[in-house]
C-alpha cells in the first residue's frame, strides 16, 4: 500500500463539486475506559477498578490490520479516534466537511449484566455529548444503548434522544437476535418518536458468529462474511415487518458495502412472490420497502478494476438515494482520497451521494 501521508494527502479531492458534504461513518472512542468514569456513578466506577477491567473497545479490525487506521491518526495518549482536535485537523478541515456524523462502538453490547450496561450505554452517551458533540458543531452522534436490554434502551433513548447532536441509534449487526425480532421493537419505536435513524454497525460482541454454520477461524473469514451478516439482519427487519410498522424509521447500514444488495432485493422479491401469505404485513415488494427505507455507507467499496461495473450495480439498486458518502475514519479504506466515491459517479447522483441523501436521512435540513 501507498502511504497516504506522504503520497496522497488525505484531503478533499479538488475535483469534486463544491457541494456539502456528509462524512456519515467517522468512528471516536475514549481513550481510556477512566474517560467515562467523571459520568459512571460510583457504584460503577468501584465495579470497574475491582474487576480490572482496562478496556470495553470494540473493533471489526485488530489492531495491527493495516486497515486498522491511517497514518498518523494515533494521537500520543489513546487509539486512533480518541482525540477531537486530531480528528478536526486530519479529516473535519481538510475534507472541508459540512456534518460528519460519529460513531462510539464501545462493546457495550457485550455485557452480560444488565444493569452495569445500562450504566455503560447512558456514560458513554454523555462522555461523547460533553467531550465531542457539545464543542464541535460539525459533528453529529450516535446514541449507544444496552439493546440487550429493550425497554431501559427505549428509555435512554427517551432521555437524549431530541438533542439536536444526536441524529441515530446505533445497533450491532452481530445482535443476540435477528434485528426484526419483535423484542427490539421498543428501541425501533423510541427512535422513530424523536427521528432518529437506526444505524446498524458492522462488528458486535453478542455471542452469535458471524457465519449460520459457526464460527470461523481467521480473520479473512470474518471481514469477508460481514456483508452475509447484513443480508440477514436486512431479510429480517423487512420480513418482520420492521419497516412497515415504523413507516418514519431510516435503517442505515453502516460499514457493511452494498454492492450485494441488488440481487438480494431480486431474490428476496422472487421468493416474496411466493410465500407473501406468511408475512402478509409486508405489504408490497420487498425492494420497494429497502429503497424507502435502507440507506448504506459507502465504505468499503468493493470497486471491481473497471470502473465502469460499479456504476451498473449503482444502476441496479434502483435509486440514487440509497448510498452516503463515508470515509471510515480512521480505518484505512482507501489510498487515493477520489476513489471514496464510485468513479464516473456525476451530477445529480455524485451530489445526492457527497451530501443530500445525508442531510434527508438524518432530517438535517439545508
């Protein structure tokens, strides 16, 4: 790989239209779990320094992947993404960034008590409020909640969800359950009552592998399958009736590509055909529900060597809504910064994905 910080400079390419915008996957994270200890209450607080615990951190990629992070985003103290005047100087001002909305995937959802998750979930919403949000007005956020725990994830909901710096609620591909179960319908009801988006990450420590068939062995495997994990908890929150129920909610997957997902809608459509009785509450094409109602991430690109082919599948999703300009910072996803966005992509389509498909999605205006 080419260095990005002494080849390309990670910046805004030039040739790009000057239109907004929306950087919507930029990940933050403590520095250290002490950061969230001035909002834990003390119970917590004793709790973790008794346990020994250093770190809830919770990543798709380890931390010596060279996608791990880019070049010179590990400030002195801290991983990558821990530190809010780096992440203005190397992405929000050379990137000329209008919103960039953040992501906190702490490994909240892979406590197994209860109550210390809730406690978690509500001191990571504040710590990122406070330490991130509240100074930088570029920035929008995620809320975190224990979704292992629905209705007190409803109710955390319920508590910050009509801060204007927040825009979605954040949930793990790698759930304890498919994400159409109706047990999570509470957290589904809560954001669509304060327009919030559901951004569905890729990563998650809630026990489940991420293959049908168990878990795999190397780290190939799991990077590789995330995109099957997507397909499924998509099949599910459309089957279930998910999105016919909460007609106001926005799905946004976040991190899991798309370039998979036009001959899923066509099969999903095919079958639908078929066997609609056993969902009669999915009321029209399944595809017409996903280009309602799903929006992804750009990043990672599966950009095939002509360019060309990525259009076509672009073309094949139906609509230039769907996709949102990401660069996963600071995973390292690209060398070149034009290649963040399909090449050949213009007009209309290359503004919608830069800017506008965000700004709807997340309900913020001009």
């Amino acid at each position: 790989m080419t260095e990005i910080a002494t080849a390309l400079p990670y910046a805004r390419p030039v040739e790009w239209p000057d239109v907004d915008l929306v950087d919507t996957d930029v990940h933050i994270t403590p520095r250290s779990i002490e950061s969230l200890f001035p909002y834990l209450p003390a119970r917590w607080r004793d709790y973790v320094r008794e346990s020994g615990i250093e770190s809830l951190e919770s990543d798709l990629y380890p931390p010596g992947s060279p996608l791990s992070a880019i070049p010179g985003s590990r400030p002195a103290a801290g991983p990558p993404g821990s530190d809010p005047d780096l992440l203005r100087t190397q992405l929000l001002d050379p990137w000329h960034t209008r919103i960039a909305i953040t992501h906190c995937i702490y490994g909240v959802d892979g406590i197994h008590n209860p109550d210390w998750a809730v406690a978690m979930a509500r001191a990571v919403n504040d710590w990122q409020h406070a330490e991130w949000l509240a100074g930088e007005p570029r920035l929008r956020g995620s809320v975190v909640v224990a979704s292992q725990d629905p209705e007190r994830a409803a109710a955390e909901i319920d508590r910050i969800g009509d801060r204007p710096e927040f825009v979605q609620v954040l949930m793990p591909v790698r759930a304890r359950a498919p994400l159409g179960s109706r047990s999570y319908w509470p957290i589904y009801e809560a954001a669509q009552r304060h327009g919030l988006a559901i951004g569905v990450y890729a990563g998650g420590a809630g026990g489940n592998p991420i293959t049908p068939v168990g878990a795999p062995s190397y780290y190939l495997e799991e990077y590789v399958l995330v995109a099957q994990v997507f397909q499924a908890q998509l099949v599910s929150l459309v089957s279930e009736g998910v999105l016919v129920r909460f007609p106001d909610l926005r799905i946004v997957l976040v991190e899991g590509g798309f370039t998979w997902l036009p001959p899923l809608m066509w099969r999903f459509d095919k079958n639908w055909k078929g066997l609609r009785r056993e969902v009669p509450w999915v009321d029209r094409l399944p595809s017409e529900i996903i280009r309602d109602s799903v929006r992804l991430t750009a990043q990672p690109l599966d950009e095939p060597d002509e360019p060309e082919r990525l259009l076509e599948v672009i073309d094949r999703l139906g609509s230039d809504r769907m996709l949102m300009f990401s660069t996963d910072y600071p995973h390292r996803q690209f060398d070149d910064p034009a290649r963040s966005a399909p090449i050949g992509l213009a007009g209309e389509a290359m503004t919608r994905f830069l800017g506008r498909n965000a700004l709807d999605t997340y309900r913020l205006g001009e």
